[in-house]
C-alpha cells in the first residue's frame, strides 16, 4: 500500500480512562471485528488483564477504514500499562507515528498517563488528544480539555469528546488520526530493518514476532537474522493481523505486521531487536535495544513439596509467553525445593504469582522479594547476590553496593508532604519537584530500588487515595550498610525468613517480624522462642506460649463420624505447614515478610 | 446387614427424642422446640422404627438403653410407657441392662421419676449445666438453681440410685471461683457420675452468631484449660474416677479408687461409643454403628444416620420408607484409627491390647509403631503389656494425639446410597 494512506498509533491512557473500550470501537466501526465477534476489551486477552485493569502483553492490529473517498491502513499498536513494561511501551510507542491520548472527561489528565506520554513525545510522536467518558455524570470535558490544550498547545475546541462505551462521536478520532498523524516514512528500497515490538509463543506457529517495517522489505519466506542475537530466523510465514494472522508473505517499509519466525523459545528473540535480511541485510541496527534485566527476584516454592514437578512445568510453560521471566533451582531448608525467580519489578512478580495460582492451580509460596546487590569481598573480589541466603558472613565483607533508581512519581499537590514522608522512610532523596498544573506536581527523587519493591506502590496509592502514581528507571550502584536478618524458630534459623536490611532499619524491621511470627505461628505443644539476629547477635525476641489444652470435651454421642472428620481436618491444615526445628510454620508467615510495613 | 455375631458382645440400643421445651442458645443437637403437635406421631414413628429393625438384628441382646435428646421427660407418661413397651416388644434386653434416660430439672416431677423407675429406668442423667443463677440464664436454660435442687431429691425419693449430672466449663468470662462454686454444690449432691464438657461454640447456634457479632466474646480457651486441670484434681479428691475425657464415676465399693481402670459406675451405654462397639441409633437423626468381616476377617464398620427433620422423619417411617439418609463404609485402616482415637479417651483403660486385636484381627504395635513410637517420646502416652493409655499431658493435648493415628489425608469413606441397608 501506499505509504501516504498508512497510519501507526498507539493509544495510551492511564488504567481505567478507556483505551481498550476505545480499541474495541474502533474495531467494530472499520469492520475489523463484528459485533458479534467482540469479546469484551478484546486486546486484553488475559483474564488478570482484565481484571487489574491493565494490557500486559501488547499486541497489534491492522483496521481498514475509508475515508474521503480514499482507503486508509491504520495499524493499532497496544502498549502494555505499567511501569514494570516501560520499556516494552518505549518500543510499541517506537513502531508509531502518532498515539492517541485518552483522557477521561471526569478525571482529567492523570500521572500515569503523565509518563506514557513524555515516552510518546520523546519518540517524536504526534499526540491525538480525545476526552473519553463524556456520558458520565461527573464529566467536565471542557475543564478537562483546557488542561489538555494547556499540556499539549492542542486547542481545547479541536479535541473530540467521546463516550466510547456509548458510541458516541467515536469517528471523530478515525478522522482526526487520519489527518493530523504523519505517515509512515523509509525507503523501500534500502536493506530490511524490522523492529520487533513484542514477541508471543504460538502453540503451532512457535514464536510469532510483531514487526514494524523501516526500511526495506520482506517478499516470500526469506532466510532473516535477529541482528542482536545473531539468530538465524527461517520464517513460516509472513502476514499482518486483522487481528487474526492473515499470511500476506509481503511487508514493506512502513507497515506492521508479524513474522512467524520458526524459533522454538522467546528467549532466542529479543523484544527491541532488529530483523533483517541473513543475505545482504542491514549493517545498524534500530535504535533503542535493550536487554531484558531482572530487577527484583524471589523465591519460588510448591505449598506441597509433591507439586514441585507440577511449578517446575507451569514455569516452562509461563517463560513461553514471558520473555522477561527469568529462574533457576533453588532450595530452602524450610520449604525444601523450589527456584529463584527474576522479574522486571514487583509488578511483574504479582502477575507471575497470580498466574501461576490461576492458571495453573497451583498453592505457592513466594519469598521475600530482594535486589542484586554487589558484595566487595575482603580478597578484593566482587560478588553479586539476589538472596539473603547467598551474602557471605560480614566478616568477609569489606563493603555491599545496591542499585539505586530514579523514581518519579506524578500526584496531585496536596499530597506532597505524605508522599515525601513514604520516600525519606524509605531512605528516598528529593531530586525536584515540577510543577504540571496549579494542581498537579512531578516529584522526582533517588531511592534505592529495595526499598520500592516491597509494598511501596500499594502505600504510596493508599497515601494518595489511589491518585499518584509512579515510574522508575535503574540508576546506579551506592554503598550501603546492608546485614542479613535472620529470624530463628525454637533456636532454628529459617533461611526464607531471613531478609537484606539496612543496619539502620533492622531493628525496627526485627522487632515487626518478631511480633508477626508471634501471631502466625500457632501454638505448639511447647513454648517457641522467635528470634531476630543480625549474626550471632538477638536484636529482638518473643515467645509464642505452649498450648495449654487441645482436646474436643464435647459430647458426640454416637456421632462418630463427625468428630472423626473433625479431627483429620485439623491435620489436613498442618500438612500446609512447615516443619522448622518441630514447629509448624503456616504458609502466611513466609509471606507475611512482604507486609512489614502494614499496620 | 451381618453383625457380628457374639451373644456377648455389647450392644447399646440409643433413642432420639427431639423434643425441648426450650432451644439452648448453645447446643447444635438435632432437637426443636415448639413441635408439640408431633409428640404423639414421633413416638409412632420410633416404636415402628424399632420394630422394623428387629428383624434385621436377630435375637442379639441389648446391654444398653439410653434415651436422649432433647428432652426425653417432656413427653406423657403414657408415650413413655408405649416408648418402653415397644423397646421390650423389639428387642431383648441383656440381665442387668442398663437403662438411661436424660431428664431436664425444669420438666420433672417425683411422679414422672416415679413413672421412669416403673418402666426399668434404673440411670438418670440431668441436665444442670451449672449452679451460678446467671449462667443459666447465659446458657438458655429453662430451670433454676432451685429447680435442680428439687429434681435431684425428687430423682433419689423415686428410688434412684444411680444419677448423672451434666455441666457446662468454660463460658465467656466463666472464672475459677464460680465454676469451683458449681462443683462443690454438685460433689455435695453426690451423683453417682459427672459429665463435664467445655463449651463449644458451634456453627448454626445462636450462641455462633453473638460470638461471631461481638455481641458475646468467645470462650477463652486458655482459661477452659486451667477449669479442665483445676476439676481434674478437686474431683480426684472428692474420690470420682476421671475415666474418660469429659467423664467421672464413683468406683464400687470393693474398687481401690486409684488403681481402677473403669468405676462401676461408668456410663455403660457411652463405653460401646469408646470403645468402638456397636449400636443403633432410634430416631431423627440418630447414628448407628454395625461391624462386618471383610474376606480376609478385617472389622469393617458401617456407620449411618437417619433423616433428621422430624416430620420428613416420621412420613418416611410412616410410608415404610427408609429414614436413612447418610451412610459410610469405614475401611479396616480407618477402623483401627477410630479405635485408637475414640480408646484414647478414656484416661484408665486406654485401648488394651487384646480388645484391638480382637477387633482388628491385628497387632496395634505393628499397626502404629511409628505412631506410639513418637507419641511415647513426647510423653503423650504410656504403654504396657495390656493398654495404651494417654499421659495428663496427652489427654489435654488429646486431638493431636487421636488425629495422629487417622491417615494423614483426610480419606473420603465409601458413601454408601442413603436408605440400602
């Protein structure tokens, strides 16, 4: 086709403001999909997408529409909507040449969105703006857009207002992405470089890249190279997605579409790759490549050591469809075997957790999450570690270094002091504040990444009644006085209790361990001492009292049965626990280390 | 179905009343208040019961009668008498069969103990629940300290001569000064045996339901505990024999109340439940216990429950239908399980030796040796030649000791269809 009648947009939004409401219409009204077709949010395939309100895996779709008298290709990129994917977003957002910008008319412009759209724009993207949502009572499109015009330079006037769940003047983005975004540009000429967007496994088809075309072009089933990985890529077939995949063996300069690659794992192709051509390919690759990094890791464990073959296969199964999914074998003297995972961010390790139980109906228990801390050795080595286990006794440290990140968080004003209170507890430094509006305020400070991996997103939400929200990117590596916490049961260490602290914060941490394990752990036949030390060193103790009398004085009469079933229930609830040095640990304990800072 | 066919075995033979003049707050027993209308029907309905399970039952002799419920004593004497006549009528009873009836000291007389000792009732057991006026009133009851007092001497004018009393340990709040105040007023009774069972708060009560709102705090378990030691001595001392959990007796005259492994004034009908032995159950919702030989001679026990709203249970009786409606097939393993953990309560006698063999056609040791080996190391039990009896520690850790010998998932028994028999 024509380069002239293409378009590439994403559309980007903060969560709930209406973008898979808007794909959807969008889809319907060029005749992609049919009504009856339409799945609800069909870009969101995934249930726990649908749920947390967010796209995880992006994907495409090519949407003819006709306007003035002319055919359009307009191809619709999804991005995932969270901070743990940023960089997925920055490479969907890369494949566009424009992104429309969904705000909803009750709530105005908000952080999250904040943070989509600077990607957007330091992309060189053309902004769309459309107030959504008009249909609610408490929508204020005109105030909402002035914001936008002010943001934006956009006039207010010249901004659709749509209700995209009601239909309503929903055309008007169509037209107006048709108008204002640029087409696509490259010489079709020039050697094939295709940019991979996203990756999926295909049962069949093996792993099926999402390409945008630059330059050059792909005819027939030509032999192709991941230029990152040096992958030699023998291609099934090559098509767009309407939004099936539909085999065209052609994709030219400008267009979108996928490359069914013939590769057997994710892992041999790299979202942000470039493909072209094994024979007279392209010498430079895009820009803006990236390996995939772990940031957070933590342990992973079947509930029932029996199913640790039944994790180890549904973690194969998930890394199929997770390229950013990383873990190896791991075991613990108190949940026996298991693996070590990595994950992109908390985030991410939430959606691994709750697949996992969903999806694959499987009790698990997640350790405490930790970063790769860099550990200088007395010999003058260095070493890097990812759990508490691994850190060498203090002795044989002469110093530990953590990653530290920029966190920018986006909220309305009146919280700044709350907010600020969450980041210096958290041992954050203030950067600078910029002010958007007169209402809204852009806090960006250091932190170490440690300390926003556990529960710092759900605080920081509560703290701000749900309106800030935040963005972080991995800086550098400082210096800090870091121990290893352990917590003994009955004199017994549990080694996946034990957590990497900053001195400062350990006794406090220890004393809050201590008392949780207290009102976890239940009473056993006999007193059970709980511990926190820092070495050989007890910073904080607590006893959990013997059990003065378990024995049903009831009166069953005849009725057997039920103080039989009685009785195995209460068994079937210890077989979830943990032994550790003859006391039972239920499985809560070991998560409840994820919790420390509740109250 | 076969029994197990020894003219010498025990036998208990229990009937359900389901009948209160008042609902306790507390209790999740299959009984109602407010049916006065079904009184004569029910009773119907359990002597045509009784007769049509004699025929299954053969000649074998009842060595126990016990009549629960609710409240038996709130029927006529003449259902009583029709009640007892149709006992005599469908089943033999054994030479010295023991006879209970549970009484409720706000619905007795002298002329209805009067009525009970003239059909063979030779056991009472009534129901007191306590001595203190406000925790009565707590507990739903619908007697008073008074009322106690006068069903007791009108219990013992009838001729009575072996009495039980009921109590209730462990309420919200209950202290140790109160609950003393209730056993010394009870000792100084005199009752031949003394059930006392901590308080439970079970689902689908009242009593479930101010817990679960605030609006009554639940029972503390600790101090249920410190009441369950503190009885275990002061009625130690008072010369009662604690031969099973909730349970003490008054030994015979000629038994050394230290050394005896059962007081003859043990409930006899309540040892076949401990001792694993059979019985049937008569009566809305009663449970039944029946043994059989597997091929290779294994006990294996059937145990059932009949339908337990009245009115469906009296139309079912009445159309000939059967008024089963849960059953269960307890495999060789789990009937071992159950001995052991039904035997283990009882604080003298433990579960001897021969009596599982017999049962079982096995040895205990080989059975659970890894079991006693454990429980014994952890001082919960003891062991001898002839039983295997709980430690004082065991017995107030007696859940995790009984679950120990249960298969460590909880084992689905063979449902059997309700009503095949």
């Amino acid at each position: 086709m024509n380069l002239d009648h293409i378009r590439n947009i994403s559309i980007i939004a903060h969560i709930d403001h209406g973008k898979s409401t808007l794909a959807d219409r969008l889809m319907q009204m060029t005749g992609t999909v049919t009504a009856r077709e339409m799945k609800e949010q069909l870009l969101d395939s995934m249930d726990l997408e649908r749920e947390k309100g967010v796209t995880i895996k992006a994907s495409a779709v090519r949407m003819i529409y006709r306007y003035e008298g002319k055919e359009y290709e307009i191809n619709l990129i999804d991005t995932p909507g969270h901070v743990d994917f940023s960089y997925e977003v920055n490479r969907a957002l890369q494949a566009c040449e424009g992104a429309v910008l969904v705000v909803d008319a009750s709530q105005g412009i908000q952080a999250q969105t904040m943070a989509h759209l600077f990607a957007a724009l330091e992309q060189d993207l053309t902004i769309v703006p459309v107030i959504n949502k008009i249909d609610l009572p408490a929508a204020m499109p005109d105030d909402v857009a002035e914001e936008v015009e002010e943001l934006l330079g956009v006039p207010a006037e010249d901004i659709p207002r749509i209700s995209a769940k009601t239909d309503v003047n929903v055309e008007a983005v169509l037209h107006q992405i048709i108008e204002q975004v640029p087409p696509p540009t490259g010489d079709v000429n020039a050697p094939l470089r295709a940019l991979v967007f996203d990756c999926l496994y295909d049962p069949y088809k093996g792993v099926i890249a999402y390409v945008r075309v630059f330059e050059g072009k792909i005819e027939g089933t030509p032999r192709l190279t991941a230029m990152t990985t040096g992958k030699v890529l023998e291609p099934l077939e090559v098509g767009v997605l309407t939004p099936a995949m539909l085999v065209t063996n052609s994709l030219a300069a400008g267009e979108v579409g996928y490359i069914a690659t013939g590769l057997k794992t994710l892992q041999d192709l790299d979202v942000g790759d470039t493909i072209t051509l094994a024979e007279g390919g392209a010498t430079e690759r895009l820009p803006g490549y990236q390996p995939l990094k772990p940031m957070v890791f933590a342990g992973l464990y079947p509930s029932d050591a029996d199913d640790y073959g039944e994790l180890r296969d549904a973690l194969e199964k998930l890394q199929l469809n997770d390229a950013a999914l990383v873990y190896e074998p791991e075991t613990s003297q108190a949940l026996g075997f298991g693996f070590r995972l990595g994950f992109l961010g908390l985030f991410h390790m939430e959606i691994v957790q709750e697949r996992l139980e969903r999806e694959y109906d499987l009790d698990i228990i997640f350790t405490a999450p930790s970063v790769e801390y860099r550990v200088n050795m007395t010999d003058g080595s260095v070493m890097t570690i990812d759990s508490p286990a691994a850190l060498p006794e203090p002795t044989k440290i002469t110093s530990v270094e953590e990653p530290w990140c920029e966190l920018r968080i986006f909220s309305p004003s009146e919280h700044i002091g709350t907010i600020m209170d969450l980041v210096t507890k958290r041992r954050g430094e203030l950067k600078n504040q910029t002010w958007l509006d007169t209402k809204r305020v852009e806090i960006a400070c250091m932190i170490p990444l440690s300390e926003i991996i556990v529960d710092f997103y759900n605080e920081l939400k509560a703290r701000t009644r749900g309106y800030a929200s935040m963005d972080y990117t991995l800086d550098e590596y400082r210096a800090a006085d870091m121990v290893k916490l352990d917590i003994l049961v009955n004199q017994q260490p549990v080694d996946a209790l034990s957590i990497i602290v900053h001195r400062d914060d350990a006794y406090h941490k220890g004393q809050r361990l201590v008392s949780k394990m207290k009102e976890i752990i239940p009473r056993q036949m006999f007193t059970v001492p709980i511990q926190a030390a820092i070495g050989n060193k007890i910073i904080s103790r607590a006893n959990v009292q013997a059990m003065r009398k378990d024995v049903l004085a009831k009166c069953y009469g005849g009725d057997i049965t039920r103080k039989r079933k009685l009785l195995e229930k209460q068994t079937a609830g210890k077989k979830r626990m943990k032994m550790v040095g003859q006391v039972e640990i239920p499985q809560e304990a070991f998560m409840s280390v994820l919790r420390l800072e509740e109250e | 179905m076969d029994s197990i066919p020894s003219p010498v075995d025990p036998f208990g033979l229990y009937i359900h009343i389901p009948f209160c003049e008042r609902k306790c707050p507390y209790c999740d027993f299959n009984t109602y208040a407010g049916l006065g209308d079904l009184f004569e029907r029910t009773v119907d309905a359990l002597c045509a019961e009784m007769a049509g399970r004699r025929s299954r039952l053969g000649d074998r002799p009842v060595t126990s009668v016990f009549v629960g419920g609710g409240t038996p004593t709130v029927l006529a004497d003449a259902q009583l008498e029709q009640l007892m006549a149709a006992v005599h009528a469908s089943f033999s009873l054994a030479a010295g069969c023991e006879i209970t009836f549970e009484a409720n000291p706000g619905t007795v007389d002298r002329d209805k103990f009067g009525c009970l000792r003239s059909l063979g009732v030779n056991r009472l057991s009534i129901g007191v629940q306590s001595f203190q006026p406000e925790e009565l009133r707590f507990l739903g009851r619908i007697h008073d300290v008074e009322d106690v007092y006068r069903a007791f001497d009108a219990a013992r004018t009838a001729g009575f001569g072996n009495i039980n009393l009921d109590f209730i340990f462990g309420l919200p709040h209950q202290e140790m000064a109160q609950w003393q105040d209730t056993l010394g007023r009870a000792l100084a009774l005199g009752p031949e045996h003394l059930s006392l069972y901590s308080l439970i708060v079970e689902p689908n009560t009242p009593l479930y339901h101010w817990v679960a709102t605030g609006k009554t705090d639940a029972p503390d378990e600790d101090m249920a505990g410190e009441l369950y030691e503190a009885t275990i001595e002061r009625l130690a001392a008072a010369g009662y024999v604690h031969y099973e959990v909730s349970n003490w007796a008054k030994p015979g005259s000629t038994q050394p109340p230290d050394a005896v492994l059962m007081p003859e004034y043990a409930c006899r009908h309540n040892l076949v439940y401990w001792r694993n032995q059979e019985y049937l159950g008569i009566g809305p919702g009663a449970h039944s216990h029946l043994r059989r030989r597997d091929e290779q001679g294994r006990a294996v026990s059937r145990r059932w429950s009949n339908h337990k709203p009245v009115p469906g249970y009296v139309r079912r009786v009445q159309q000939a239908e059967p008024v089963e409606d849960f059953a269960e097939e307890v495999g060789p393993r789990l009937s071992m399980g159950e001995t052991m953990m039904l035997g283990l309560r009882l604080v003298r006698e433990g579960v001897e030796r021969e009596r599982f063999q017999a049962l079982h056609r096995c040895d205990m040791e080989e059975v659970f040796a890894a079991q006693l080996r454990d429980l014994q190391a952890w001082g919960m039990i003891e062991t001898d030649a002839a039983r295997v009896r709980t430690t004082r520690r065991g017995l107030l850790m007696g859940n995790q000791t009984a679950a120990l010998f249960l298969p460590d998932e909880a084992v689905e028994t063979d449902a059997l269809e309700a009503g095949q028999h």
